[in-house]
C-alpha cells in the first residue's frame, strides 16, 4: 500500500514539473529579460543625472519624464505571476507612451514639409488610400489608447498617480493622453460605463478641476457624434455653407406677393385695376396732352394710350418681382429697391423693356435727354396703322394664371378642403344629370357614377383651359367682346383645338353640336344636352369606364394656389401668420441656444438662416404635395401617404433638415427632442472643425446681401453660394489623414506602430539576415555593408 | 487500487495533453495565418523605377523576386538621417517585404505541405515552418502600423505602403539644427525606449516564444 501511495506521489510530482517545465523556462526568460533591463534603467538613471540643469523650457520637461520614468517603475518587480506580470506590462505600455511623446519634443535633423502638397497635382497617388489608411490607424490608436487607459487605471489601483503625472506633464507639453483622446475611448465604448466612472474619477482624483471634466465630458458627447458621423457619412452632408432655397418656392412667393397688387375691378368685366394702373391713372392726362399735341385724332390716341398702359404694366410687374424676390429671399427693403432700380437702369432683364423703361423715366442711371422718350415713340408711329403692342407673355400667363384660380374657393366643412365655387358646383350639376341619365338607360350605378364623375372632371378641363384664355385676353386689358376681346379669343382657341382633342371628344358626348351654348348658367346650358348623352351611352366601351384623370395643368396650378393661400405677411414684406411665428422661434431657438453654448458670429447667422429657409422650403414642398392630392379629389389620408412618400425620398441636406426641424412633428417645436439633435448638430459642424467650409458671401456670390452685420431679417437667404468642391472636401480630409499618419509615423529613422510604440524593424527582420539572396530556409545573405549608405 | 492509480496516471497526463492541446492550436491557427501563394498581378505606379527595372516588361515574379531580396535589406538598413529626409524608404521597404514573403511561402511551398501533412503527430520541416511563422509576424507587425491586418491581400498592402511612401516623399525636405543638449536626451530617450521594448516584447511574446519552441 505505501509503495502505491509512493508510485503515486512520484508520478505526481514527476506530472507537474514536466507541466511546469516549460512556464518556468518562460519565466525565467522574462526574469532575466528583467535582470538586464533593471541594469540598463540604473546605467541610464546615472546618465540622466549626469545632464546639466537646462534652461529651456522643452529640455525641462524632458528630465521632468526622467524623474518620473524611476515613480512609475516603483512597483516593478520580476515576479512571475499572472498578476504582476500584468501589472508589469502595463507599467511597460505607459512608459513607452509616455516617452514616445516626450521624443516628440526633441527636434529632427530633417523633416519633410508635407502642408504644402496638393495631393490632386500627384499622379501616382490614390487620394482615396491615403484616406483609408488614415481611418485605420485612427481606429487602431483609439484601441491602443484604451488599452493605456486601462493600464492607467491598473497602475493607480496599484499606487502610482500616472492621472497625475499625466496631469503634471501635459502642463510642461507632454500629454501622455489628452483629454480629447480619452473622450474618444469613452465614446467609443459608450456601453462600459464603469469605464466612465473610473477614468472620471480618477481624474478627479488626480486634481482635474470641474471645468476639465466638463471638458472632457462635452468632448465624449463630440466624439461620440463624430464617430456616428462617420459610420453615416453618407446620411449626413451637414456642412456650414449657405444652402440655395427651392427656387419653384421664391418664384411662386415673389409671384404672388407681386399679383396680390393688381386687382379685377368687378365680376362683370373683370377688367385689370390695381397699382401700376393706378400709378398709370396720375401720369395718363399729361401723355393724353402729348398724344393730342402729336396730332393723332382721338381713336388715334386711344390705342397708343392703350399701348403705353400695357408697356407700362410689363414695366411695374417686372421691375416689382424683381423687388419682391430680394425680400422673398430675406433682404431689406433698402436692398429690394436697390435692386430694382438696378434692374431698370440696365434696362429690364430679357423682357424687351428698356425704351418703354426710359420713356416712363424709370432709368435712373441717364439724363432725362439721353433717354428715348414718348416724342421718340410718337415720330416713329404711323397713325393709320398703329402697331400693337403686346403685352409681357410672362406676366400676362402669370395673371390669367391667377384670374382663373380666383374662380375657384377651398370649402372645409368635412376637413377634406374640397375646392368650391361656382364652376364646382356646374361640374357638380353635370355629374349628377349624367349619373341620372345613365342609370336611367340602364348602366349600372358603379359604372354610372364613372361616366358622372368622368363628364364632371372633362368639363372642369375644359372650363380651365378655355378660362385660361380668356382671362388672358381680359388682363392684356381687352373687354370680352369685340375682335381681341375675350369671347373671341375663346372661340379662336377652341376652333384651333383638333377634332380628335379630348375637348372636342367630350364635347360631342354631352351637347348637341346644333346647341348654341354659351354656358350661361341662367339658362343651365352648361348641363348635357339629352340626345347627346342617349347617343354616347349607346357607343360605350370599355375605354369609356377608366376614371379620367384631372388635367395636370389644371391641378397644379389649384395645387400652388391653394398652398399659397396660407401664406401671409406683414408690412415688410415677410412671412407672417403661424408659419411667420414658427420661423421667429427657429431663428431665436438656433441663436439663443448657440450663444448659450459659447457659439456666435456668422457661422450661427448662416445656420440659422439655413434653417429658416430649409424649414419654408419643406413646408412649402410638402403642402403642395399634399394639396396636389386633395386638389385632385382625394382624401388627407392619401394626401399624408404623398408626403411621406416624398419625404422618404429627400436627399442631400433636406434629410438633415427636415430630421432636425420636423423630426415626427408636422409643425417645428422647440421641444426637448429638436435641442438634443440641434446640439448635435452645433457641436459637429462648429467644434469639430467644419468651419473651414465656410463660404464667403460675397466672394461666393457676388449678388447676396451685403450686409457686415447680420439682421435677423436675413432669414431666407439668397442661396447660389457655393459648396465646398469635392476636392476641397477631400483636401480637409486628406490634411486629418496626414496629421493621424504623421502622429503615427515617427518621422525619424524606425517606423512606429500606431501606439507609438517602435515596431522594431530589428524585431520584424530578426528572422531575416540582412542580405541579398535567399537561402533554402527561407533566411537571407547578407548584403555586404559597403552598398548600404548611412 | 490498480484501477485507481490507473485512472490517476490517465488524469495527469491527460492534463499535459491540455496544454500540448492549446499550443497546437495556437500552431494551426499560425499556419493558417500564414496564407497562400499567388503571384501579385499589380504592381503600384512608380515600383519598377525603384526596384526590378528590368523585370518591367514581363512582370517576370522570379525575375522580381531576385532582385527585392537584396533591395529591401539595403533599404531596411539604411541609417536614421536617410529615412528622416527619405521617409518613403522604410515604407518603400515594407511593400517590398510583401514580395520577400510570398516568394518565401512559395520556396517552401513543400516543406509546408509536408509538415501540414504530418502535423500534429509529426514535426517534420517544423524549423522552415516555424520560419514562415516568423516572417508573417513580422509581415503583421509592418502592416498593423499603417492599420492594416493580414486579411488584407499582398497587393492592398503593397498598394498602401507604396502610395503612402510617395506621398511622404513629396514633401519639401526641411533642415535644422538640433542642439546637443537635444541630441543628448534623444540618445537617453531611445535608450529608454529600446530597454522598454526589449522586456516588453519578451513578455508579449511568450505565447510566439512557445510556439518557436515547440516547433525547434
């Protein structure tokens, strides 16, 4: 028994040491590795205090680093345990760290300039390498400050204060890790959260004041945004430039604001009043007299009376949406009136303005006697055959535009905002007749109400188009009757239609072509005629029961009205209403919010104004939208499917804006949820370096506003500033690439790793001789030392 | 009893196993880190005007092959104020090094084989493997520091260097004086740092240590 109790214990004894045979040949190994580096830290130590005392400040800090290097090896000791072992080799990484960025201030013998290169102007460069090579050692660097985080920590737990020492360095230019470093690593694992609270409170510990911590802090929130900006680089494009506005949105506002001054005198004649013909009125006695002393006879001087108002409205509506759109765009009136009256003295843009602009005196820039005058106009006439003069095309679609719309009235009984007024009603009137006929002929009541709603959609159309004309020819100032006037314009215009139109082809399924219809509503001519609907049920096909669809041009144009409609603005010309007050507290949220955190000067004037502008042009993109929908006879919730379907299809800095200033709200709220994404979005884009995007107004853009201080007015902008060009942007990048790649890259003679520690070149090529051929082991000959220069 | 110290003997020296167990793995995971031949296909604008110039026109690997070897030492080796106005060369050198292990993995290509065929139970041609082994630490090490891994492909990894090294080397080279009072803590400073690196490396290598001593 006691021989097998011995046997056992033998082979026991014999089990563990072959088991430890190979750990304590390692541990020996790591000892005497110890052993040689213990002499080597006394050999040095000697050294060091063999150095004078320096004056300069950089060589101080240096022998500051010495001293410190023998506190932080105080607890070093050869011991092979896993714990020591550990402690030791965090020991070892803070050292490294630390003189790794005390040789940073020892100046090279020779350095390579690097901030002068265009990296675009190097062919046999990839731009987009350089970049990603930035990327990753920036990754590996936050992962190897980590990891001299944790050793940090390990080395305070174990009593040697490298938060101070850190702390005591960086104030002689040492910073072992920065505190923009450290806000990196705890962004980045954002979930540890004891890893928060020790480095906090160590920091505290090591004397951090309350500000350095608040520092650090906003820089984890900094980091912390960066690096989800760079996950979503592509979702996020903000950058700190001035955004265009919607163009369609400045030009259907400037519009309008320029038609809400001329007027339709009464629902007869609905002949043009308003103020250029008002102003015309002041002027038109003193022309009268100049007419008749000219010698043109009374009908003579009717018509080149009639010439001068319409040239004299082209003048006023032109020169007026020149003015508008300045203060559409958010200038001042000083600004608007400048640039009008630019616009006249060079001489009216494309419109073919510029005489009828000097004869009216509106050129300002000229001596009354340079400018062509109403005696030039009057020597060129030919009484007898007095020429016409047409009226501006553009204005002149722009008012019948909105003369026709004026028919038109948005009812909201159900919440649906159907449109209204009398044409609706006759549509309405004409449905119902057609539906009723049809039944009674024995279609059924699905199919009926097709052909009803069809009739009703086809006479809108028509009524449209034909309306578009004739309030054409009303606002070029002709009556209704008479070879211009506005009847005879209508029928000139249908008589051109093609017999094959959609207009004609209706026409024939609802009147009778020997009805001489003026669609008086006092005789209800406008309903279908009898015969007529009795023929067209007798051809229907299958064709005849697709739904007609409204006219586009039709829709669109109710669309923009309608949208337009909740716009209002006070004396200066500025939005005002709920949407004006909106767009007071997002300039006032933005601005009182930057100023609170230390933000200012023009890089908040333009967020703010960009806001502004971005939040109207949403606005104003997603009503039109929407109205297009109800417009159209559709339901709110079909209109709220449109929306969202466009709003899922912004791109560029739409996304960005309408996230911050919409977020799921349909209207801004300053609330909690916009301050979080609008702090996120003043800390990316002004702290963490963006402003070198910054485009200059007026160096940009030689039309925008000049002003040297910014006004609150300015608020919707007058965009055409410039980006950044791709280059550019990739030039900012590439300068962060080379900062991370020269951080990394010891400019001296050994390549270092991304910690900063050397990656001995000795070390990688210690299985490799230095040599020129390749032995059978894989190994090299040696090259012989004369062909390698110093 | 018989049975006991039966089973007793089984524990201990299956525990010895265990450790055997996890050094082999280590092993197979090295070797298959070591990754396979193929010839680079691409070399990077510029590289024929440094190295192999007459090796251009038919991209001959071997004809390449040769001329790197003794190329790259040649610029490994060159002194601290060549690389501080040449800073392309170690990077120069590093894509190099990219061609100098391939070539190596391919030359032994059959020792490799061998030993994979017979490893575990066998550790025939282990020294040339354990060589191999090396050299791919080295190739990490040289590619962790412009942040790349091994699971990067030999001409990605060229393609980096090479273009980082040209970039660098355009620079305008700038000279200055650097006193001796500096030049003396610089000395103290690398002294420092190499002392810290030889024990660091010598305790973050173990598990390498091992394995080149499993596989002598």
């Amino acid at each position: 028994m006691i021989k097998i109790i011995y046997f056992i214990l033998s082979l026991f004894l014999f089990t563990i040491s072959f088991i430890n045979q190979g750990s304590a040949e390692i541990c020996k190994n790591i000892q005497d590795a110890y052993k040689d580096f213990d002499s080597d830290i006394k050999k040095l130590n000697k050294k060091v205090n063999k150095t004078k005392n320096p004056n300069d400040p950089n060589l101080q800090a240096i022998d500051e680093a010495f001293v410190q290097i023998n506190q932080i090896l105080s607890v070093a000791n050869p011991s092979c345990d896993k714990k020591n072992l550990d402690l030791l080799e965090s020991n070892l990484n803070f050292l490294s760290a630390m003189i790794d960025k005390t040789s940073k201030l020892i100046p090279n013998e020779y350095e390579k300039d690097l901030s002068k290169i265009d990296i675009s102007q190097i062919k046999e460069v990839d731009p987009q390498i350089i970049t990603e090579i930035s990327s990753s050692m920036k990754l590996r660097r936050t992962d190897n400050q980590q990891t001299l985080l944790e050793d940090m920590i390990v080395l305070k737990e174990n009593g040697v204060d490298v938060f101070k020492i850190n702390s005591d360095l960086n104030k002689k230019g040492i910073s072992i890790i920065s505190n923009e470093e450290i806000s990196e690593v705890i962004s980045k694992n954002a979930d540890d959260k004891k890893l928060k609270s020790d480095i906090i409170k160590e920091l505290k510990l090591s004397g951090a004041t309350s500000d350095e911590i608040l520092q650090l802090e906003k820089g984890i929130q900094l980091a912390s945004i960066q690096s989800e900006k760079n996950l979503k680089s592509e979702d996020n494009p903000i950058k700190i430039e001035r955004v265009k506005p919607s163009e369609k949105r400045i030009d259907s506002i400037t519009t309008l604001k320029t038609l809400s001054l001329l007027k339709i005198n009464n629902a007869d004649d609905r002949q043009p009043t308003g103020v250029p013909y008002e102003e015309f009125s002041k002027i038109e006695n003193e022309l009268s007299s100049q007419i008749k002393a000219a010698g043109f006879n009374q009908e003579q001087s009717k018509q080149v009376m009639f010439n001068l108002r319409t040239k004299y409205v082209d003048v006023w509506f032109h020169a007026r949406e020149v003015y508008e759109k300045v203060l559409t765009n958010g200038g001042t009136i000083e600004q608007a009136v400048s640039a009008e009256r630019d616009w006249l003295n060079q001489g009216g843009g494309n419109f073919g303005l510029k005489k009828w602009i000097d004869l009216f005196n509106k050129n300002t820039s000229t001596t009354i006697e340079q400018r062509y005058s109403l005696k030039d106009y009057l020597n060129e006439l030919n009484p007898n055959q007095i020429k016409v003069e047409l009226a501006s095309a553009d204005r002149i679609a722009k008012e019948a535009q909105a003369r026709v719309l004026s028919y038109f009235t948005v009812e909201d009984p159900t919440g649906e905002r159907r449109s209204a007024g009398k044409i609706v009603d006759e549509a309405k009137a004409i449905s119902n007749k057609v539906k009723e006929s049809a039944i009674k002929y024995g279609i059924n009541a699905s199919k009926a109400e097709i052909l009803a709603s069809n009739a009703a959609m086809s006479y809108l159309n028509t009524w449209y188009a034909g309306t578009l004309v004739s309030e054409a020819q009303l606002a070029k100032g002709y009556t209704w009757e008479g070879v211009n006037g506005a009847d005879q314009a209508v029928m000139n215009w249908y008589n051109s239609l093609a017999e094959d139109s959609e207009i004609k082809k209706w026409d024939a399924r609802l009147y009778n072509p020997s009805d001489d219809n003026d669609f008086n509503d006092d005789e209800l001519d406008y309903l279908p005629n009898d015969e007529a609907l009795q023929k067209w049920f007798s051809k229907l096909n299958d064709s005849d029961f697709t739904k007609l669809n409204p006219s586009d041009q039709r829709i669109n144009s109710e669309a923009l009205a309608r949208t337009l409609s909740y716009l209002k603005f006070n004396d200066q010309g500025n939005i005002a209403g709920d949407l004006g007050k909106e767009v007071e507290e997002i300039q006032k949220s933005i601005i009182d919010y930057a100023t609170s955190q230390g933000i200012k000067g023009k890089e908040i004037e333009i967020i703010s104004t960009n806001a502004v502008k971005r939040y109207l042009d949403i606005w104003f993109e997603g009503t039109l939208i929407s109205e297009t929908e109800l417009a159209k006879g559709n339901t709110w919730k079909e209109a709220d499917a449109a929306v969202d379907k466009w709003a899922n299809s912004l791109t560029g800095d739409m996304v960005v804006w309408a996230n911050l200033l919409y977020g799921d709200n349909e209207r801004f709220k300053a609330d909690d949820q916009f301050f979080t994404k609008l702090s996120n979005y003043l800390l990316v884009d002004l702290e963490l370096g963006k402003t070198k995007s910054l485009a200059d107004p007026k160096k940009d853009n030689p039309n925008s506003i000049s002003k040297n201080t910014w006004n609150p007015k300015d608020a919707i902008g007058t965009g055409n500033f410039k980006g950044l060009s791709a280059a550019e942007a990739l030039g900012s990048n590439l300068s962060a690439a080379v900062k991370e790649i020269q951080a990394s890259l010891n400019s001296g003679a050994v390549i270092r790793g991304a910690d900063g520690s050397a990656i001995s070149v000795e070390a990688a090529l210690s299985s490799m001789p230095a040599g020129g051929k390749i032995n059978p082991d894989g190994t090299l000959e040696p090259v012989p030392s004369t062909t390698v220069n110093p | 009893m018989k049975k006991l110290s039966f089973y007793i003997i089984y524990f201990f020296f299956n525990t010895a196993g265990f450790a055997n167990e996890k050094l082999i793995k280590s092993i197979d995971l090295k070797i298959q880190e070591l990754g396979e031949y193929s010839e680079i296909k691409n070399y990077p604008t510029g590289f024929f005007e440094v190295v192999a110039k007459h090796c251009e026109e038919n991209k001959d690997f071997k004809c390449i092959t040769a001329d790197v070897a003794g190329k790259m030492s040649a610029m490994f080796n060159r002194g601290e104020t060549y690389n501080q106005s040449n800073p392309e060369n170690q990077l120069y050198a590093m894509a190099l090094f990219e061609i100098f292990y391939l070539s190596n993995l391919n030359n032994n290509k059959y020792y490799l084989t061998k030993f994979k065929s017979g490893w575990p139970k066998e550790k025939e041609f282990s020294k040339q493997v354990s060589n191999l082994i090396k050299l791919n630490e080295s190739r990490r090490k040289m590619r962790e520091t412009v942040g790349l891994s091994l699971s990067n492909s030999p001409e990605e990894a060229m393609n980096a260097y090479w273009n980082l090294g040209t970039f660098l080397s355009k620079g305008t080279l700038q000279k200055q004086k650097v006193s001796k009072e500096y030049q003396e803590k610089k000395n103290i400073l690398d002294s420092y740092n190499n002392s810290i690196s030889k024990l660091k490396s010598t305790i973050q290598n173990q598990e390498l240590e091992e394995i080149y001593d499993y596989l002598k």
